[in-house]
C-alpha cells in the first residue's frame, strides 16, 4: 500500500496520522452533501484503490465488490458518528464484522521488523480488510477515537480530532460549525414565547 494523497481537509485541519489518514481517505471518497462519490461506479473504485496502491491485480472489481464497498464504508461512517457522540450503531457495527469475515487477516512484518495485520487477499477484499486492519490498529492506540464525522447531518465529512480534549464536533467551524449554531439559533426564534 503507498501513502495515502494528502487531500485538503475543511477548516484546514491536517489529516490523521500515520495509516489511519487511509480509512480517512476512504470514508472521505464521496462528499456526502456535495459530491461526487468515487465509489458511484466500478471505474471510480477501481481508481480509487489504483491510486492508493492497491492493485485489481488478475480479477477485476465487480458490481457486487463495489457495493460491498459501499456498504463498508458507510457503516464506518456510522462508527464515526459514534466517535463524535451518536448513539451507539449495532447495525453498523454487525456490518463491519459479517464484512469482514471475508477479508482475512494475517500477522505480518513491515520492513523495520513491526509485526501487524495484514490483508490475505487480494483485490476489495485486500483492501477492504487493510482498511480494517488499520481501523483495529487505532483501536488499541487511541487514535480510531479521534477519527470522527461531522457533527453537521449534511456533511459527516471524516475528521481528526486533534483537541487535547476531543471536544471537536465539526470538520470546520467556519463552515458546519457556523451552520449548526445559526440552526439552533432560528430554531430558539420560533419556539413560542410560552414555551421558553
């Protein structure tokens, strides 16, 4: 796997650390209020996975890898929401460990002699279990905790929180920062005098 591209973050925030900036990355493969979606095609994954160094190899992606992709990356999305203070999501949750059934880990040397997990396949599900691989790695650090989404509904754009406390809620709060507060402002406007 190389070095995932170093994207400009909302709010000028630096990307997350070390490996953990490749689930970053793909969770960040569609702007959800925006666009576009990388993984909207076959063509856009299998670029996606070429730039970020993991090959097809001899199988090409399929329609059913792609929304299998798909599927992997929202319910991360739905973990992250949980980083930022959601509810606990046991249907993203049970997405992930069925997904991963399929995309087998293995220990494996890098080549300072670290020992890590490492994907056994090849293709999406190498990729998709690298991803998780990595997800597992910033568990046991404390780093996946920091891996948050927006806490703006129409943006949930994967962030790191880099706060001494990890009191960050919105990628940028220029932006969605400013967006959720006017909101809860107007809503405060309209709520009946009798009611307050």
């Amino acid at each position: 796997m190389t070095e995932p591209k170093r994207v400009r973050q909302p709010g000028d925030r630096e990307v997350a650390p070390g490996r953990l900036a490749l689930v970053q990355s793909f969770v960040n493969s569609v702007n959800v209020e925006f666009g576009p979606d990388e993984f909207a095609s076959v063509e856009g994954l299998t670029g996606w996975m070429e730039r970020h160094g993991f090959p097809t190899g001899a199988r090409a992606v399929t329609e059913p890898d792609r929304r299998e992709t798909v599927e992997v990356r929202e319910a991360l999305r739905a973990l992250m929401r949980e980083n930022n203070g959601a509810e606990p999501d046991p249907a993203a949750r049970a997405a992930v460990e069925r997904l991963a059934a399929d995309c087998p880990l293995v220990l494996a040397f890098d080549e300072t002699g670290t020992p890590g997990l490492r994907p056994a396949g090849t293709g999406t599900r190498g990729m998709i279990g690298d991803v998780l691989a990595v997800v597992v790695e910033a568990g046991g650090d404390g780093s996946w905790q920091r891996l948050k989404a927006c806490h703006e509904h129409r943006c949930e754009w994967a962030f790191y929180d880099r706060a001494r406390n990890r009191s960050g809620r919105w990628c940028s709060m220029a932006v969605c920062g400013t967006r959720s507060k006017m909101q809860t402002y107007r809503q405060g406007l309209r709520t009946p005098a009798a009611a307050r």
